[in-house]
C-alpha cells in the first residue's frame, strides 16, 4: 500500500479540523430532537436508529468525492440493511467504490442470512439514534452519529467506516469519511404524503433523503490510499412495516428505478419510478420527485415553489441504450429464468410539470452489486434542462428493471438500434429503414400469452430482422444488436417468467 506524504496528512488533519467548526450562519434543524413535516414518527434521532417494531429497515449513503493526491473523482456507496421475518434474519451489508474517469469499480456485499441465531449476528444497531455496524469478514463495518466533546450527540453529523473485497477481482478496498450534513432531511413527497410510501406494492413505508454531505476522510482503491473531500451526495431511509419482499417473492415481481440527482444550481432531486412486471410493467404508485432546494435563508429554511410540497409524477423516460446483466459474476438469490437480462443504462427522463428534460449516462457500463435481485447502481453524469434552464449534474441511478421476457427483450432491441448513430448503418439499409424492420418484431410478441406469437416471431427474426442488422456497417454496434437478437431467440422458449 503506498504511504500518503506528509503535506497530505496535513491537509487531511486541516479539513478534518475545518470540518468540526460551526457554521457562520446557524442552522434552525441542526437539532435534536427534530420531527419532520409534522410526522412524529419522522423525529430524530430516534427514526435513524433501527425499527424494531417493524420488519425492515434500511440505511443508505452516497457522495461524490475527490481525491486530494491524484485530483481523481469518486463515487462511494454503502447500505446497511435490516429485515426480519419472525426469528429469521434476512441482513447483508454493502459498500461499492466507483472511479469516474475510468469507470473501474469495487464492489462487496456480506450477508447475515440464513439463520435465526440471537447470538451469532453480523448485525447490530442502537434503536434510539444512528448506530448500525455489520462484522463481516472483511472487517467492521459502522455508521454512527457523531459526539461532542461532552458526549452529546452531534446532530446530522457522522463518522462512517466501510471495508470490503471486490466480488470479482478480490481486491481489498475502503473508506472512512466524516459527514456533516448541510441540507435538512426531506420527507418523500413533502409537507403532503410527510415520508409515507408504497415501495414494491407496500404501502406505508417510510422514507426519507438528505442531500448535501460535506466529507471528508480517507479511500483505499485499487491499491492506493489518498484523503478525500466532498459536497455532493446524500444519505437516505427506508422503513418497512412488514419484509419489503413480501409482494415480490424473488425480487422480479416489481421493480424499480431511483435516480439521485445534484443539479449545478443547488438543488437536488430524488426521482423514483416503480414497476409492476405482473402487468405489463405499469407504472405503480409511489413514482414522483422530491425536491430538496438549496438553503436560501438565514435559517436554512428554502422558499418552495408550489410543486414543491407535493411529488410530481409526470415522469417519462426514452432509453437509449442497455447493458447486459454480468451473471458470471453477480448471482442472485434465487435463480434467474433466464442467463439473458437486460438493465436500462443511457436515457432521458421529461417532466412537463418541472419543465425538465435530463439525459443520464452511467460513467460504468455494468455498475452491478452482488444483491438479492438484479441490481445496478452506480454514478451517472446528468445535463439538460431543469425549470427551462440548463443544468448539468452528477448523481446515481439505482436500478431493479431487469428485462428477460421475449416482448421485452424486442423493446430492447428496437430502443438501441434506433438510438445508434446514423453513420454506423449502410446508404443501402439506412438507419430509418432498419429501425423499422426490427420494430416489426414487436407486434408479434406480448405479455399477454394470447397475443404471443413465437414461431410467428421467431420467422419474422430469421427472415427481415437479422438480415437487415447484418447491413450494418459499424462492426461493433452490429454484433452488439444481433447478441441482442440472439438473446430475443432464446427468451422464446422461456417457460416461467420469475
């Protein structure tokens, strides 16, 4: 491991310093006890500490840091997850690293399941402010709430400590931050819905954001270790009455996309949208945006417009292209019906209400973790328009949307070959005319086992969509759609769909 230089430590010692003097201008919220959007089971600290009279709880953080050696940018992610169903314990502990510049990750996840042991638990957390640990193998991991120099808590300030070893190349990685929070926590949904959610078909979940992280500590990656600062992230909190699961046995009933994203001017957004697979993948309920705006005020206390005390949902998305799910590395826990997934990677998301039109791009093409469910997560870099303006952002997009079903893969295919360049199809098979050919293959196939017709789909695929992807000239895009296609055959003898 190479040794950080003396200025370095210095600095590090600086900022850690830095990081622990007052504010010039107070912060109203920075308080304990606080009760949020008037829902008094949203009182803190209390409400960061574990549930127990609920089945599930869930911790999550994120930040943009800088490495202060290399000037490198980086993404760290980790959650510490709490479920029980009776006396069994369904836990696991997950922490990623991500750098921007060359999309290189790690990524470890430990798991406190199977069992009902009382006595032999990786988990352990306080139930009356933020104090969750997880011993896995590759060490201790923590979150805790802060102290003064009296011993008093230190409100919305934490110390976090987050070790693991890369799934696929075992690689030992960490990180250490100090966070003091500079946004007050927001409700999902504001003053109206005051943090109640149905996630996964479950309604009354509770859940909360906190954009606005100042960090600073330390990183390991990649066999290097350098200080770190940063402003951009948030940390979140879900808290579910009964196991979050429940209404989706293995994870491929309903899906979700989350999006966090830190706009340029200040303002940060928390966007969710959630799937029903057992119906067309519809739109369910709870899909919106949260609002956090930027403290405006002596106080801290921002000036919401109107739409921001409600949670606009007049969400749509344009995919641009897809990643392939890397299943040789990333199992799940219960066995997929189809080694073929697809995972939403490049698109665009409109919202008419807040005059917004944002394009993502993930900055790793594959960002998988090792969860129960198909799951990526991973940094994105964000530009467009937000309130008719332009802005650009860093952020996340989180994503369960895997896609395996004939009818599915076909939107797959017809979504990527119309979102490639123009000049990687021939003046002969012109990108119009392919894209139209391969969005035939659509009409053949349903989710709607009625309407399914695969020996009609499979003829139509041998007959015009292959042959007209094979004029595609660019070699790379043209072996990437017809691996698509090839996927497209295979799901045609899928039996079960989860």
């Amino acid at each position: 491991m190479k040794m950080l230089s003396i200025h370095s430590l210095i600095f590090a010692s600086l900022a850690w310093f830095l990081s622990r003097m007052p504010a010039t201008v107070a912060q109203s919220w920075k308080r304990y006890p606080f009760e949020l959007e008037g829902n008094p089971i949203l009182t803190f600290p209390k409400v960061e500490g574990a549930q127990y009279q609920y089945m599930g709880d869930s911790w999550f953080l994120t930040a943009e840091v800088q490495g202060q050696i290399t000037g490198k940018k980086y993404q760290i992610f980790t959650i510490f997850n709490r479920n029980y169903i009776s006396a069994v314990k369904l836990n696991f502990y997950q922490a990623s690293i991500f750098d921007y510049q060359t999309g290189a990750f790690n990524t470890y996840t430990s798991y406190d399941l199977p069992g009902t042991s009382l006595v032999d638990q990786k988990f352990a957390s306080s139930d009356d402010h933020l104090d969750v640990s997880f011993n896995a193998p590759e060490g201790k991991s923590f979150w805790n709430t802060s102290r003064t120099p009296a011993g008093a808590l230190d409100p919305f300030v934490y110390d976090l400590h987050c070790p693991g070893k890369d799934v696929v190349t075992e690689e030992s990685f960490s990180f250490s931050v100090h966070a003091n929070m500079q946004k007050k926590p927001v409700a999902f949904g504001a003053s109206v819905l005051r943090g109640f959610f149905t996630q996964f078909g479950q309604p009354n979940t509770l859940t909360y954001w906190q954009p606005g992280p100042s960090i600073n500590g330390s990183l390991s990656f990649k066999g290097f270790s350098e200080p770190i600062l940063g402003t951009r992230g948030h940390m979140d909190r879900q808290i579910f009455p009964l196991f979050p699961g429940i209404l989706s046995p293995t994870g491929r009933q309903r899906s979700h996309e989350w999006r966090q994203v830190n706009l340029d001017n200040g303002i940060d957004l928390s966007i969710w949208r959630q799937f029903d697979r057992l119906a067309n993948n519809s739109i369910t309920d709870t899909t919106g945006v949260t609002v956090s705006f930027p403290p405006s005020e002596p106080n801290g206390e921002p000036p919401p417009p109107l739409w921001a005390n409600g949670v606009p949902n007049d969400l749509t998305v344009e995919y641009i292209s897809y990643s392939k799910y890397p299943r040789q590395n990333f199992s799940t826990l219960f066995p997929p019906p189809s080694q073929n997934m697809y995972m939403p990677s490049a698109h665009i998301i409109r919202s008419a209400s807040l005059n917004m039109t944002l394009e993502a791009t993930y900055t790793t093409p594959a960002p998988a973790a090792k969860l129960p469910i198909e799951y990526y997560e991973g940094p994105a870099i964000w530009k467009g328009t937000f309130m008719g303006k332009p802005v650009s952002a860093t952020g996340i997009f989180e994503s369960s949307l895997a896609l395996y079903r004939d009818w599915e893969l076909a939107g797959v295919l017809s979504d990527s070959v119309a979102h490639l360049p123009k000049a990687g199809f021939s003046a002969q098979a012109p990108q119009d005319y392919v894209v139209k050919i391969v969005q035939g293959l659509q009409s053949f196939v349903s989710s709607d086992r009625v309407n399914d017709h695969r020996v009609e789909a499979s003829i139509y695929l041998d007959m015009r969509v292959v042959p007209a992807l094979n004029t595609m000239t660019d070699q790379k895009q043209r072996e990437n759609m017809l691996e698509i296609a090839a996927d497209f055959r295979s799901s045609l003898t899928l039996v079960g769909e989860f």
